[in-house]
DNA sequence: TATTGTTATACTCTATAACTATA
DNA sequence: TATAGTTATAGAGTATAACAATA
C-alpha cells in the first residue's frame, strides 16, 4: 500500500461522504445530484444544451430532460442563440439562483463539523493540496 | 470567504471530479455509482439488507431491488440469518469479488495522474487532512 | 406490537435511436 | 452533410405504501 494507494482511498471515501450530503441537502428540496450540479454550474454562467452535457458526462439527450424538468419548476429557463439558430442556452431563473444561494450555504453549514477541527494552518494546507489534485485533468 | 470555505469548496469540486471517474469506471462494467459502492463494501464482509440501507443513505426497499439485480447477475448472494429468520445477510460471490478487484485498480490507475504531481510529503499530509476530515461524522 | 424484508407503484435519471431544424 | 437539440422508448435508481414473516 503506497502513500499515492492511501490518498486514493482517502479520497474515495471522501466523494462518498460529501456526495451523502450534497445528496441529502438536494433531496430536501426535491433535486437530485445532477440538478444540484446543474444548478451549481449555471449560477456564474450561462451555457449551451450540448456544453452542459459534455461538462457533466451525459448524453444530450439526458441534458435536455433535465433542462425540460427544471424549466418546468421554474428553476432555469432555455433560449435560443440569435447568431446560431440550432443552439439553445439555459440560464437561471432568480428562484434558480435564490435555490443555488441557500443550499450552498446549507452544505457549508452541513459540512462545518467536519472543516471545524482543522486549524488555519490546517485549511489553508488542504485547500492548496486538493487543489493540486484538481490541476490535473 | 474563509479558509473553511474554500475547503467546502475545492472538497465539493473533487467529490464531482472524483465520482464522475468512478461512475465512468463503473458505467464500463455496466454499475452504478450505488453498485458500485455496495460492491466496495461488501469487498471484506458481510452485512444486512438494512444496515447497508442504512449505511448508504437508502430506503430499505431501494437496497432490496438493487441486491435482487445485482443477485441476478451474480455479483453477490442471500442467506437467511439462522438466529434471526427475518435478517437476510448478503455478501459477494467470487465474480463479484473479482470485479470489485478489478476495479479497485481501475480508479488507482486512473486517479494516478491527479496524485502522481504530488511528492511524499503532501501526499501523506493529504492523507492525513483527509482522514481527520473523515473522521468527524 | 415491533422489526426485517419484499413487492407494487410511480416518479426521476439515463442512454440509444429516430427525428426536426439549422448550418 | 454535419451539428444542435428534442422526443420516444426502455431500463435502472429511488421512495412511499402495503404487505408477509418473524420476533
């Protein structure tokens, strides 16, 4: 079992552990992970049908399902590109946002125990560290 | 935005990074980020339909249909509990095992780019913020 | 009565295939 | 022809409710 072997399973269980949470906070309001996801990328952006589903890993077949659902409970809204008339963008809608705005504040409170008994020096050495792990494609 | 934010944050990032690698992992092998982690957990014992319900954060009904198709493809196996006729324990077949093994070295191998940047030292303290991250519940 | 598990039902999630519209 | 997106279909994942068996 080599330290890189550890780190692995560190991180495993880790995705594991906060996909619980993520997963949890999203239900209670009805979303599942992907529209939790869906929602998170599309706070600070706009994008298109085909990006989306490339960016999460699905089909753009799956991405419009999603899209049809969450524009049906008025989450974000969909538009068509006026240089590109195949192109449709999705953006969100202010319940969308206000949505994304609260449950990210409830997965840091959600999350709190577990970043508590980490000192500063401790945070700023795990933050720098995952971020070296995230460089990486 | 505190220290403690940006570890929510980069946490959140690797969980989405970390799963979409291991639901890719799964999906070539026709298994679902769920089965695949009941798959992880059954690796090294054995346990009750409501205890791994319980454990992976699913209804026990939900847990009950995916042994009966994981069971039908002979991953793993029933037993009645002989002190308790209600408790059904499940636990792996030697191909379920044999596919977990698999892909255990699947997600090392495909995790290695993303640990290989880092020398002995940060991987051993990545271990270590890791585990005292997992360790609180 | 309480616990363990299964089944029926009804969603969502997902990919494949077939389609429309635009380039 | 190629690209962007939608829809139809089918199977997996999920929870709720109702149920059977055991304690």
């Amino acid at each position: 079992m080599t330290a890189a072997d550890d780190v692995v399973d560190a991180l495993v269980r880790t995705t594991f552990e906060v996909a619980r949470v993520l997963t949890r906070i999203g239900g209670e309001h009805d979303l599942s992970l992907t529209q939790l996801r869906v929602l998170g990328i599309l706070r600070d952006r706009r994008a298109r049908v085909t990006d989306l589903a490339a960016y999460l890993g699905l089909d753009k077949s799956t991405m419009s399902t999603l899209i049809v659902r969450a524009q049906r409970r008025g989450l974000l809204t969909r538009g068509k590109n006026p240089d590109d008339g195949r192109v449709v963008e999705v953006y969100m809608t202010p319940a969308g946002l206000e949505l994304a705005k609260r449950m990210e504040d409830e997965v840091r409170r959600a999350l709190a125990p577990r970043t508590g008994p980490l000192d500063q020096e401790q945070l700023d050495q795990l933050a720098k560290l995952l971020e070296l792990v995230l460089a990486r494609p």
